[in-house]
C-alpha cells in the first residue's frame, strides 16, 4: 500500500522528531491487514492474506514475550489458534519517541489502515503499514495544557483522527498532511476527562463519552471556509454514568443495510445498556438493566454483522463481569427496530474486553490478562493464551479524572481499575494491544499455518486430525480457505497427502535402530494405523499402496507391521483395491511367520482377481486353508464345482471303505455340507451372497452335480450317486437338514420341484437298495420323508414300492421307537406323528406300532392310534401317563362325555374309566376332580366319598365339592 493509495502527499522535508525516531531500527516490520469479511454462520470460512511479516512465529523478542500456555484438550482439537507477535519497529520507536522527544508514555491506540498511538505528554504518534512513522501530531507543549491523550478515534476512510485529552479538549487532524483542522474545547462539560471519541460512519459525526458519564452528539460543519463543531447531549451522567460506548460501524458492502440508516449507538452504563438510534431523529431503541454483579467489574460492549436464518444482522455482545449476552437487532418492514436475546455465555472468568475477531469467533481477556479465543456458536474455548508479559496499558486515571481534581464517582472509578478500552484496537480481523512500551498484534492463524505449527512441534498425528477437520467443515475459527467445497477440500487433501509422506519419512528416519525388535515393531503399530486410516479417509489408496507401501519396504520390520497392520481393514471390508503386488505379500508376510488362520481370514475378504489363481488355490490347499480355498474359486474363476470335487476326493475313499474318517477330514466334510448349503441358498461362502444373476446358475450346477451318476474319474466298481452316497455316509441328519432347508425356499420354480422329487428318488434308492445304512440313518430318511410329505401343497411322489419293503417300516420304526435311546425324544415322537398323519399309517402294523409307542412312552402316537380305533377310554390312560399333557386329561373327560359325536356305549366307557381312575385325577387336582364329579358323577359322590381311603384327600375332595372356586 503506497502513499499514492492514501492520498498521502510526499513530505519535502521530514520533521526533525520523525529522522530521530526513524534511526533507532533500519530493518523495520510491516504489519499486514486482512480485508474484514462476513462469516455466514453455517461457513468457516475468510479471506487470507499473508501476515507473516508481522505475525510468523519468530517475530517479536522472545525473552519478551512468553510462548502461549495452551490448554492440552483445545490444543489438540483445533491447533493454535491465534497468533500473538511483536511489531518490533513501531515498540521501538514508541520507546525511543519517550526517551529522546519526552513524548511520554503510551495510553491510547486506534487501528486502521494506519495505527495511531497516544502518549501521556499529549503526542498522537501515526505509522503506516510498515510500520514507519508518518506523522507526529501535536506538541509537548500542547500536552502540558491538555494532558494526555485519553481517546483516539480515526475515521472510515482513514482521512481524520480525533484525540480526546485527559483534560477534556478534543482535536481533529487530517491524516493526509498532518494539519490541525479543530480543536474543540466546549463540546462538554469543563473538567472532565475524554474517557471515549468515536466516529460513526458518518464522517461529520462521532460521539463522545468524558468521566461525568456523561455522552455527547459531535457534529462537524464546514461553512463559508470556517469548520465549527456543534455538541448535543444524548445521555446526562446525572441519570447513571455511561462508561463505555460503541456506535454500531458496517463494512463497505453492508452500507446499504436498511439499518445503517439509524446510526445506531450502545451505551454501558453502571446500571444499564441502552442502544438508541442518533437518525432520523433521537430515539431510544432498547434498554436492558443489568442483573446483581460485582461493582468492579468492567462493562464492555461490541458489535458484529453476523448471517443468521439466511438474513444479515448486526448482533451486539455486552457484558459486565462473566456473562456475555449478545443481542440480535433486526429492522422489521414497518421500520421499526426490534432487538432479540440470543443465548448467553457463561464463563469462569471477568472480563476485561470482547472483541469480535470475525462474525463467528470471539477474542476475550479476562481480569489475570488471560486471552481466550472463543467459537460464538458452539461457544467451545479454542485457545487460551498468557499476555501478561505485553504490558497491557490501563485507563485507571482517566476514569478517575486525575488530571482534573479527581471528580468523579467513586463507582466510576472503582470500575477505572480494570478500564483497558483506548489499550485494544481491532481493524481488519487483526487485534493490537497496547503496552507501555510496545504493540502487539494478534491474528488467526490461517489454516495451513496452524496446521504446520503443529508439525513444527512434531504434533503429526493432532496435525492430521486438525487438517482433516478443516476438510470436514468441523474446524472453527478458519482461515484462509476459498472457493466451493470441492476445491477447498482438494486443496486439504493435497497438504494432507505431504504431511501423511512426511509423516512415514519421519517414521522411518526415527525407528530406533537398536534394542528389542518389539520396541520396533511398536514403533511401526503406533504410527501405520494413523496413515491408514487417513488414506481411506481421503480415498487414496494409491498413496497408501504405492508410494507409502513403497518407502515401509525399505525396512523389513515396517514392512511387516505395515502388512500385518491392513488385516483389521480388510476383514472389515474397508480395504479395497490393494494392488497385486501388496497381496501377493501379504499372504507370503503371513504364511512366514505361519498365522495361517489370519491369512485365510483375509483372502476370504480379497478382490484376488488380479492374483495367480492357482498359485493361491496351491498355497490354500497346502495349508488346509479351505474356506479360503473355496473363496479363490468362486470370486477368482466362478467355479463353484471344482472345490466340491477336490474335498469329495479326500472324504470319499475312507467312507466307501468302511473306515473311520480322521479329525481333519472331518472339517473338511462339514465345510463340504455349509458350502452346498451356501450355494443352494444363494449365499456366497464363507460370508455375503452370491451376485444375483448368477443364482440360479449356480443352484443349477450344484444339483446337477450332487445327482451325477458316476465321479468323472470314478472307479469301474464305483456305485451309483457317489456324490449323494457319500454325504449320506458322512453326516446323514445334516445332509438331510441342508436338503430340507433348500426344499424350503423352492416355490413355483419347476426346475427346483424337479431336481427336488429327482433327489427324492435317489435317496430312496441309494438308502433303500443299499444295506450300508443303519436302521437310525434309515429312520432319519423316513423322517426327512415324513415331513415333506406332510406340507400343505406338497407335490413329492414317493415310490410306494420301495416304500413298502418289508424291512423298511420296521426299521424306521425301531429307529423312532427305541426305548434304549433318550436323546431327542419329543423330536422322534414328533416324526413319527407327522408320518402317520401324512399317511405313512399303512406302513406298519397297528398293534406292533402301539405296542412299540406305549414302549417308547409315544404317549400323543398312542393317541393317534386309539382315536383311529374309536377306543377313547384308552386315552385317557394316555393323558394320565403323559407328564406334559396330564393337566389336559379333565377337558378331555368333559369334553368327550357332553359334547355329540359319540355314541352312548363309548361315553360309558369313558365314564366308567373315568370313574375308575378318580382317586388319580383327585391327587392330579382335587378342585378340577371335584367340578368334573359335580357334573358328570353327581350320583357316585357318595360312593366314591367312602371309597377314598386316604382322609387328606377325602378332606380335599369335600372342601372342593362345597366351596368351589
């Protein structure tokens, strides 16, 4: 920025203060401000210059100025924040300013594209962006009439500066070519201090605020050549003191905002905020009493445009002690000005300033000179930092009007203590602070900057989740990111790729080379998971695969976590397109250090299109790895047959034979059974499903192949259907439950029903024909039968022939019957049932099949039976016998002797048995024997009374008889 720019003429002779001043420093700072833009609420985002001449990291004196003490939890989440440096060449020449003119100390400073600072003996000293000294206004002796500088405003466009003193006269200069253009001795009250002076945006008016508490309308006209100032009282101290004002101020696009038209002005005073409106004409807008507080705390008052619900309206933050309230003022259509409460924030701490940083973040100090940066929305502390060590100048003997006698309230100065507000000036998303012998500036940092203060600290890992924040949208307080969405994630995402190879770099340049091979492979755990996540994160598998994977070879311990590090991935199917060579590997890492069930957990979750096949199907057989084995064929090739065959060439031999199968051919044939199952049911194996369009295809194959009359390399003697044969062999209830299952599923498909009563037919043949089977594994087939055959809608023929062989009932029904064999009970019972009932009755011979039942304890298939006969006095011996149904046994009395159907001669023989077995259902329930008799025995109660030999019984049965219940 050049003086061309500020219409700021050349000076022919620089003053003689400025070549002092000007020699103490030759290699000077610039300081750099950034353009103020709105935040909506819903972006993180503002424009981004480069500040480093004034702000980077190694500026400032560090004996000086202390490092920031961080808070670890919101040093970790969002990095540092702000930055906090010295401008080197402006402290200098403040110092220099007192010591060689007697300028005298700092005590007041005001930011804009020029920086203003006012000393004690009345100078205002003006700085450019480089922080070269432009002009030097007024005179010592000035200063010994007026005092100090107490207030210092510059104007919107940078043309005016308006100094208030200590002992309460005001001048206006022209920043242009350092004239003095008023000096205003009567705009207030004699003998009071200029605590505050303040431009609006309307260049000829600003408002004034001296220790009277007292506030003051100045405006400025220029006629016929003479410029005057006219003062008008807005707010008499005599009402309660006003210590604090803010005129609400919009940036150079927010102009023409409907509310600017109201030069809307914010009082503080010891008891209450007012927002009043100077135009059209004087009105007061809000006022807001304050709550209990403590009296020396400070009242601070700040605006912000800020975007909320899609509108821009300006928000005002006061507060008083540690409650921040921020007021949305909204102009409405009839304008009118209403104000809204938003949510407060509560803090831990008093404050000594708020300043708004950009629409979305705040920076406050507290009462220990403790800066905390604060995230308005979510009102998350994202930063705090010590400024003790920068001096901060106060405003004490201003508020206490030392200058004039010391007439003020004693409230005012009590609040005077804490008073910094001429010490903190922001323009431009920049804050200087004023110390007594030096200026700071504190910015935020720019995104990328606060990403690599952290890699400077070797913080990688809190540098990659901060970088990945920002691609998120989550971070706060963002800076320096553009454009749309899409561009400003590929700008993270290609600094998050440096960082990620500067990361495995570092890794690898700082393994320790010595000692344990486990603080090796630790050193490697920690950090590969972190890489790998965020490579999936940004999708870039191509970086992990190949540039990373590339670097990790070079040392054999990193290669090796690095590979086992992906197995947690892959079997959560986050990892895909692992390159060939990366596979390859991996299963060679595994099969070396012989964790073969990783390996096989791995490749079962493998694209391995890109492998060699066989090699792999080598690798898996060799090693007994079958699921993966199985995995290779169907994903790699399509092949659902081939492994089929592979494991029927090892289980069939031995079961032909006669012969035991070992534990491992064992698995094999499970696996064998869940495999035909899987592919019958659609599902791929070990885990997901099959590709739809090729279901059917591989249904299809898998029947064709289990009714194969001969193996393809079977022998001359081979019997027929080795394939059914020797899973009948092998596990007959469980091939029969997979068969079941599949039948399960098969609705209106022809081509099932067809292969379903084709392997119907087989297994009949093969199980009938042959006497290789036992009776149990018969009885299992004839169960299996049993239930298919009862379905509703069933379309199985079953070969009565074969069906009808003498031997075949009878071992199915020893099989069902045996009394030696506890195990399974209910289910055999249940089998037996559903056979009779579908039709399987005229198989057996009646009285051996009751006889066998009541043997087995088949209490319902004595029932069954008895029923088909018309012998129902029988069932109730059935009921009685039967430990789960015994309680039913009433019902069925009283049902069979009252309800038609059944002829006279059997109700009697019902009654009768019934009659006989009283004492029974008397000791099963005396209450329910009791009704039954009433009804259906009424004339033998006293019969059967006298025939009770047990009198506990007899006592039960006439309790229940005369108070039934």
């Amino acid at each position: 920025i050049d003086d061309k720019e500020f219409d700021i003429p050349q000076v022919d002779t620089p003053p003689t203060l400025e070549s002092i001043l000007n020699e103490t420093d030759d290699e000077e700072e610039s300081f750099i401000l950034e353009d103020p833009f709105l935040l909506n609420i819903d972006n993180t985002d503002t424009h981004s210059y480069d500040t480093s001449s004034v702000a980077s990291s190694d500026s400032g004196d560090r004996t000086h100025l202390k490092r920031k003490k961080k808070l670890p939890d919101s040093l970790s989440l969002h990095g540092s924040v702000i930055r906090l440096s010295l401008l080197k060449g402006i402290s200098a020449q403040i110092v220099s300013a007192a010591d060689k003119v007697d300028a005298g100390l700092p005590t007041a400073i005001a930011a804009s594209n020029l920086i203003a600072v006012g000393t004690s003996h009345g100078l205002a000293l003006i700085f450019d962006q480089n922080q070269a000294l432009r002009l030097c206004l007024g005179s010592t002796a000035v200063g010994a009439q007026y005092g100090a500088i107490s207030a210092l405003s510059i104007n919107n466009d940078c043309s005016r500066l308006l100094c208030g003193f200590a002992k309460g006269q005001i001048t206006m200069w022209d920043l242009a070519s350092g004239k003095l253009l008023r000096s205003i001795t009567d705009a207030h009250p004699p003998g009071t201090a200029i605590l505050h002076i303040k431009f609006t945006d309307d260049p000829t008016l600003a408002i004034c605020n001296d220790s009277g508490g007292s506030v003051f309308e100045l405006s400025f006209k220029r006629v016929m050549g003479v410029r005057t100032c006219e003062s008008r009282c807005l707010f008499s101290g005599s009402k309660g003191e006003v210590c604090c004002i803010e005129p609400l101020h919009a940036k150079v696009d927010l102009r023409d905002h409907p509310i600017t038209q109201y030069s809307l002005l914010a009082m503080a005073s010891l008891t209450k905020i007012l927002v009043i409106g100077l135009k059209p004409s004087l009105k007061v807008w809000m006022t807001f009493p304050y709550g209990r507080m403590d009296p020396s705390s400070v009242p601070l008052l700040a605006w912000h445009f800020v975007a909320v619900q899609n509108s821009v309206n300006p928000m005002l933050a006061f507060c008083r002690g540690d409650v921040v309230h921020f007021l949305l003022v909204k102009r409405d259509d009839t304008g009118a000005i209403h104000v809204t409460k938003q949510r407060q924030l509560h803090l831990h701490y008093d404050l000594i300033n708020f300043t708004w940083i950009n629409s979305r973040t705040a920076v406050l100090l507290d009462s220990v000179e403790k800066l905390h940066v604060i995230d308005r929305q979510t009102q998350e502390e994202l930063e705090t930092v010590e400024i003790s060590e920068v001096q901060l100048v106060y405003n004490s003997s201003h508020f206490k009007s030392l200058a004039t006698g010391g007439n003020v309230s004693e409230a005012l100065a009590l609040v005077g203590e804490k008073a910094c507000y001429q010490s903190i000036s922001s323009c431009g998303g920049q804050i200087f602070y004023l110390g007594t012998k030096s200026v700071h500036v504190m910015t935020l940092r720019s995104w990328r900057e606060r990403v690599d203060h952290l890699l400077k600290q070797e913080c990688l890992t809190d540098a990659l989740a901060l970088a990945w924040s920002f691609y998120e949208g989550k971070a706060k307080a963002v800076v320096g990111l553009t454009g749309d969405t899409s561009k400003r994630k590929a700008v993270i995402a290609d600094r998050m790729v440096e960082i990620l190879l500067h990361y495995t770099d570092r890794t690898l340049k700082k393994c320790p080379d010595q000692g344990k091979i486990q603080v090796m492979e630790q050193h490697f755990q920690d950090v590969v998971p972190v890489i790998v996540d965020y490579c999936l994160l940004l999708q870039r598998m191509d970086l992990l695969f190949n540039q990373i994977y590339d670097k990790m070879s070079e040392n054999s311990v990193a290669k090796g976590i690095f590979l086992e590090c992906l197995e947690p991935y892959i079997l959560s199917d986050k990892l895909m397109g692992i390159t060939a060579q990366v596979m390859k590997d991996l299963l060679l890492h595994f099969q070396d250090k012989n964790r073969l069930e990783n390996l096989e957990a791995c490749i079962v979750h493998m694209d391995i299109t890109s492998l060699d096949i066989q090699q792999v199907v080598l690798l898996c057989w060799e090693n007994r790895l079958y699921d993966a084995m199985i995995y290779v064929y169907n994903s790699g090739m399509n092949d659902f047959i081939s492994p089929m065959e592979k494991l029927f060439k090892v289980i069939a031999p031995p079961l032909n034979a006669g012969k035991s199968l070992t534990d491992e051919q064992v698995v094999m044939g499970n696996k064998l059974l869940v495999y035909i199952s899987c592919c019958l049911a659609g599902r791929a194996y070990p885990l997901g499903d099959i590709p739809e369009d090729l279901v059917p295809l591989v249904k299809n194959q898998v029947f064709e192949f289990l009714i194969r009359l001969h193996s393809a390399e079977g022998s001359v003697d081979e019997e027929v259907y080795p394939y059914i044969r020797t899973l009948l062999h092998f596990d007959t209830r469980e091939f029969l439950n997979v068969l079941a299952l599949t039948f399960e599923d098969f609705k209106n498909d022809k081509q099932a029903v067809e292969y379903q009563q084709r392997i119907v037919d087989i297994l009949l043949k093969v199980m009938v024909e042959n006497s290789d089977f036992t009776p149990s594994q018969v009885g299992c087939l004839f169960t299996f039968l049993a239930r298919q055959l009862a379905k509703p809608n069933n379309t199985l023929f079953v070969n009565r022939t074969l069906f009808d062989q003498a031997s075949i009932p009878e071992c199915v029904l020893e099989f069902l019957c045996s009394p030696d064999d506890d195990s399974r009970h209910s289910e055999r019972q249940q089998v037996l049932l559903e056979l009779l009932q579908a039709g399987g009755i005229v198989q057996f011979e009646e009285s051996r099949l009751i006889q066998m039942a009541e043997k087995a304890e088949f209490y319902q298939i004595c029932e069954f039976m008895y029923e088909r006969q018309l012998r129902y006095d029988k069932i109730i011996g059935c009921y009685l016998r039967d430990p789960l149904r015994k309680e039913e046994v009433f019902n069925y009395i009283h049902n069979i002797l009252s309800m038609p159907g059944y002829s006279a001669e059997e109700k009697q023989l019902v009654w009768q048995k019934a009659l006989d077995h009283i004492e029974e259902l008397l000791v099963l329930s005396p209450g329910k024997a009791a009704d039954l008799a009433a009804i259906h025995f009424s004339e033998q109660i006293e019969s059967i009374i006298s025939n009770l030999q047990d009198q506990f019984l007899r006592f039960q049965f006439l309790r229940s008889l005369l108070d039934p219940r």
